[in-house]
C-alpha cells in the first residue's frame, strides 16, 4: 500500500539478521577475526551504495518469497555458508522479530526508532572499519531526511502496509515463549500496561465544554488497563537515546534460538495467493531482484581465508531433522523462474548471478534444496 | 454488562485496517451479513442470530498492473432508499455489486494521472447518502455517484474537493430537519473533518481542523460527529456549528473502528473496545457521555467494530490476524 515500505523493511530484517548471525559465530566458536570478517563483508554488502539507491526508489512491497532470496544472497556475501534449513529458521526468526517489534510499536512513527535501534547495533559491529561506517552514516541520513518529515498519517499507511506483509505468521520462538511475550498459539501479548505512547493521554478521563470552548464538566471512567505517561520522546537524530528497546540486540545474553514448527497458523497457505498459484507475478519480482542485486558487490572470496558453514540449530543432526520434518506450508521455496520468456532479462541475470563467486553448495536430500543460483546455472 | 458469545469463523484472517467490519442486519429474514477484508480478497458471509454461519462468498479486487495483486481497503454495504448495494475500495479503483456479492453491477477505475511516484494510490472511505454513494480517494477527492433504483447505470455526477490528504472515513444521516441540514462528514489523515450538505450538488458547510493525527473513523448521527483519532481520542462535535463539546482520553492507541446508534462503540488497537452512552444535557442541551461498558479482546488488535442490532444490544469486531469475528451481547 505505502510505497516507502520496502527500505524500513529490508534494514531491519537484515539488523535482525545480523544479531541472529553474530550470536551463532559466537555459540558456534568461530575465530574473532574471521566472525568479523563474515559480519563487515554483509554490512558492507547490504549498505553499498548502488544497492541502497535501488532500495529507497518508491515501490510495492515485494513477496516474502522475493525478499528471502536477497537475504540468502547478503548472508552468502562471506566466507560463511548456511545449508537451506539454517537458511529457513534464520528467515523464520527475523520475520517473526521484526513482526513482534512492528506490532508493539507504540506510535506508528515509531517504527523509525526500530529501525535507528537496528543500525546504532549495527554500527557497533563495525566501528573498527571507517570505510563501511561511513556507508552506514550515508544511509543512515537518508532514512532522516526522507522519513522525517513524513505525516502520522502516512506512517499508519506504511505500518498497515508492514502488517499485512507479516498477516498469518504464527510461528513459535522459544525465547519469546520463555520471555511470554508470544503465547502458545503463537500469538504475541499486547500488554495493557506500561507507558502510553508519545503524544497521546492516559485514558480514563472525560471533559465536556459548552459553546464557548469552556470546559463546564469533567468524569472519570475506568477503562481496564494500567497505562503510565510517556517518560519522553526517542530522538530521531543521528545519535540520541531512542528511548525505546524494540529493536535492540536481544541476542546478546548468548540464549538459544529454537523455532518450534508445529502449531503454526493453519491459514497459511490456503489463502496466500502467492503460494498457490504458479507464481505468474514471477517476472515482475525477476526484475526486482536482478535490479536489487545488480546494485550488491559481492567480493570474490580471494585468498588463503577458507569458508565455514554456520549452524543455526545446536547440531548437524537436529539441523538435518529440521529440513526432512518442515511442513510443506512453510517452505520457503525460492521464486520459479522457468516461466520466463524474457530472455535479455534471464540473461542478464545469469550474468549478475555469475559475478557471484559462490563456492559449492552442500545440498541438502530435500526437495525444496533448488534455489535461485543453481537454476541459473541451469538456463 | 455483556457477555461473549459464539464467535464465527472466517476463512482469512482480518488485516490490519481501519474500520474493517460492515454489517448489514435484515431482521425481516432473521439475517446478519458480516463483510471483513483479508488483503487482496474480502469475505462475505451471512449468519444465524446465534451466530451460526449459513453462507459464505469470497470477493477479489480487480486485477491491474503491479507486482502484486491489488489490495482491498474497504468492503461496505450501502443502503439506498430503493436498494443496497455491497462496495469494493481497492488500489485500483472502487467496484460495486448486488447486495450478496454475487454480481458486479459497476467499477470504476481509479485515475493516478497526478499522483507521484511515491504517493499510493487507492480509494478508501465508503457511505450512502441518499441515492448517492460516496467514496473517497488517496487525494483527498470524494467521489459521488449517482444511483438509479435498479440497474447499473450508475453515473460519477461529482467529486467534491475539501481535503488534501487521503480520505480515511466517510458518515452520513438522513437530514435532520430544518435546522440541522448536515447530513454527511468526510475524514481524513490530517485529522480534519468536512462536514457537507448533500444534494443534486453537494454543499461544504463547516471543516473541522485536525491536529497533528490522523482521524481514521467517523460517525453522524442525530446532529453529533463522533471522531476518532490516532492519538486514543474520541471527539464529539455539534455538526451544524462544529463546536467541541466532549473529548474523551479513550483509548492508550490509535482508535481503529466507531460505531454509533444509539450508544457509541469504539475500538483501538489496544486491544479494547468501549461503549458509551451518548445524551444532551436538559438545560443546555449540549452533548454529554458517560462511559457504560469496557471490553478487552486479549491481545488482539481489533480492526473493526459494530453493532449488530439497531438496539446496540450486541456487537460483533474483528481483530488483526484474527480468523474469526467476535461477538458479545449485553445481559
């Protein structure tokens, strides 16, 4: 609906993404330096310029489908390789964090912090490397300059838009289940409680005014909540206390991420078009991300640095039972581009995929291991 | 105090948008039709009185060019001196159809001929005044278009300039006599109220400045504007003067849904809905309210609320992400 969605969306999925990542190289034990090296090469790639200029053009929303594959490029843009159920669950727990963060909100402008929140973290991670600190301050100034002066009203727009983006999905994460900030059905809590939002009163009060703009009487209600005022406002400068912690790095106490499959919405793929039609959107989104990942500079892994693969389950058996027990309404099934008679634009697109130096895959006894690289390869 | 009772389970799931439930009762054939929109498809369906679903229909928005399909912003029954007719807001333009949704009998494309790049396109805000039908548009611009008693000759006779933003809520009544002629009042994302005079031409008679929020729903009804705001306010105006007569801090989010007649329903995103009870004060005759009824919808954020009988004795909302619609009726 709002076509300033796309930029709010892909930074904060991509800061999740990040602080997911970060928390694995630590359980997993990998070496400090290469850690760093896999966390700037993302960094790097996600805020290339050329990448960010395609990013803030005004668009549709894309499918969650089309964003996945750009995720799973900007995670392979290192030395680290994910195999497709770490890919999966990695996707699952942005998607449900930002989602739960964007809910919570308590002003639709709001979601602005989230995302400040998002890149203050981010920039944590690569204070030692000035170079892609500046690319971040870069993106960072243009989120301020185009998204500061936006209306309430056209906030609520990009917020409704957000949320339809993330309707139906209910899947269970066990920190959040611990912290009972989502219930077992996979719904998230909204608390009646705690500080109202900025710029809004505390309920409860009733003020009646005669003709002259008097106020003449004045009642009381209860209205079932236990709300406090607004300590203060977040600051929407580059540097400033946000006020709010939606958005902060709630990976770092080192807890465990377990998704939990089952008892997910049954509604999912029944209605969601995009998963039972042939995908006949499928060019449109092809011109997406060719022009999106046109704009990434994947650097070739050169050197003596070999690759690792990072484990987003606790072993490789818990992550090979993962893949062989997802349910069929959850895969995320990377776009099917055999339809596609636009021959210039797969041609090109082979050309941009095969700038990218992607070390052999190791593929997974799935089904639903193809993904957009190797049918490339295929045309 | 009410209870609540059988909910009904819908195939999609609400989306989270404003005003996001309309009922159409027909007490003569002892129905409630419920119309929620899911996304890119709105669900109609009828019940029983006790909640009990009887029929179900599925309509989509026209498809156009895009990446996706086209979003529904609104579904709305519209009820005309001769017929009703069901109304379809979407991205792309506004579709209008026989009462059970079973035939389309118009559409209207939207024109974005000087929308930027960045402004999104879409109609929003439906209601029937007369034998016209309003809807609003992402300009501001409020389409009127005139009905015929039967048929599809429906004709655009007028588009009334008034706001510069997007519409988000249009409220008519039945005029009220010789000193009261407003009869209908547009809303929008700034907050500011229009508040017209329908006729062969619609008339502005007063506007109502916002103040920094949008005003997402608005009511009418016996000379009273009730709006709702994104900052948890419920306004109340005298609709010939557009004097403030009551604010109420109702609600800690922004409210998404009202209903009026004769008690005032409002939802927010904070999961409450509240009741109040609306009256004018014998010696002055201003506008009071005093608060009857709270409800929570655990952890829902409702999206749409309305009253499902003309007594206001139940209510049925829906909520983001919700797959059923909730009622409740008073004991």
């Amino acid at each position: 609906m709002s076509m300033r969605t796309l930029p709010l969306l892909f930074l904060n999925l991509g800061g999740e993404m990040l602080y997911i990542l970060d928390q694995r190289l630590r359980a997993q034990h990998i070496p400090g330096d290469k850690a760093r090296k896999v966390l700037n090469d993302i960094i790097s790639t996600m805020f290339n310029r050329k990448f960010m200029e395609e990013l803030f053009k005004p668009q549709e929303l894309y499918s969650k489908k089309a964003l996945r594959t750009i995720y799973e490029r900007l995670a392979h843009a290192s030395i680290m390789k994910l195999n497709q159920a770490s890919m999966d669950k990695l996707y699952d727990l942005m998607t449900m964090a930002f989602k739960y963060q964007v809910l919570l909100c308590p002003r639709p402008k709001d979601v602005l912090l989230v995302t400040f929140n998002h890149l203050d973290t981010i920039k944590g991670f690569i204070r030692d490397s000035p170079t892609i600190l500046q690319q971040v301050d870069e993106t960072f100034r243009q989120l301020i300059e185009i998204y500061g002066g936006l209306s309430a009203g056209e906030f609520q727009l990009i917020r409704q838009t957000l949320l339809i983006f993330f309707q139906d999905l209910h899947i269970r994460v066990s920190m959040f289940l611990k912290d009972k900030v989502q219930n077992n059905n996979g719904r998230f809590v909204l608390p009646v409680s705690g500080p109202v939002p900025w710029g809004t009163e505390l309920p409860g009060l009733i003020r009646m005014f005669n003709n002259k703009g008097e106020e003449v009487k004045r009642i009381e209600f209860k209205h079932g909540g236990n709300y406090v005022r607004a300590p203060k406002e977040g600051s929407f400068e580059l540097y400033g206390d946000r006020v709010l912690k939606l958005g902060t790095n709630m990976y770092s106490l080192n807890r465990p991420v377990e998704t939990h499959m089952s008892g997910s919405s049954k509604n999912l793929a029944s209605w969601t078009q995009e998963s039972i039609a042939p995908n006949p959107l499928a060019k449109e989104e092809l011109n997406f991300l060719a022009r999106l990942m046109g704009g990434m500079e994947i650097k070739k892994p050169s050197g003596p640095e070999p690759g690792f693969r990072l484990n987003l389950f606790t072993s490789d058996e818990e992550e090979e039972q993962a893949a062989l027990t997802r349910p069929e309404e959850l895969s995320h099934e990377v776009i099917n581009i055999q339809a596609t008679q636009d021959q210039q634009r797969s041609e090109e697109l082979a050309r941009i995929m095969g700038e990218f130096e992607i070390t052999e895959q190791p593929r997974l006894n799935t089904s639903k291991g193809d993904d957009l690289l190797a049918m490339m390869d295929e045309l | 105090m009410f209870r609540w009772e059988r909910s009904i389970p819908l195939r999609g799931s609400a989306a989270a948008l404003c005003n996001n439930l309309s009922v159409l009762q027909l007490p003569a054939r002892n129905l409630t039709h419920f119309g929620v929109v899911h996304g890119p498809s709105a669900q109609l369906l009828s019940a029983a009185p006790e909640g009990v679903p009887l029929a179900q229909r599925q309509l989509h928005a026209k498809e156009g060019a895009g990446v996706s399909p086209p979003l529904i912003t609104q579904v709305h029954w519209c009820v005309l001196p001769f017929r009703v007719l069901l109304v379809l807001a979407s991205h792309r333009g506004i579709q209008m159809y026989e009462s059970d949704g079973s035939t389309m009998v118009y559409w209207h494309a939207l024109d974005s001929g000087d929308a930027t790049p960045v402004q999104a396109v879409f109609a929003r805000g439906i209601a029937a005044s007369g034998h016209f039908i309003c809807v609003g548009t992402w300009s501001g611009r409020v389409l009127v278009f005139d009905i015929p008693a039967k048929g599809p000759n429906i004709v655009l006779s007028e588009e009334l300039a008034g706001h510069q933003t997007p519409i988000t809520d249009i409220a008519t009544e039945p005029a009220q006599g010789q000193d009261c002629v407003a009869d209908m009042v547009t809303a929008d994302d700034s907050g500011l109220l229009c508040v017209w005079q329908s006729g062969p031409e619609f008339t502005l008679l007063t506007r109502i400045p916002g103040f920094g929020v949008p005003c997402p729903s608005v009511q009418l009804w016996q000379g009273i504007i009730a709006a709702g705001y994104g900052n948890g306010q419920v306004h109340l105006y005298e609709a010939t003067t557009g004097n403030l007569h009551v604010q109420i801090n109702a609600h800690a989010r922004a409210i998404s849904a009202l209903d009026l007649a004769p008690e005032l329903l409002s939802a927010a995103e904070d999961t409450f809905v509240h009741i109040w009870k609306l009256s004018r004060s014998p010696e002055s005759s201003y506008i009071e309210v005093e608060h009857c009824h709270g409800e929570c919808v655990s952890d829902t954020q409702v999206c749409g609320a309305r009253f499902c009988d003309s007594s206001g004795s139940s209510f049925a909302v829906t909520g983001y992400d919700l797959a059923e619609i909730r009622r409740f009726s008073s004991v």
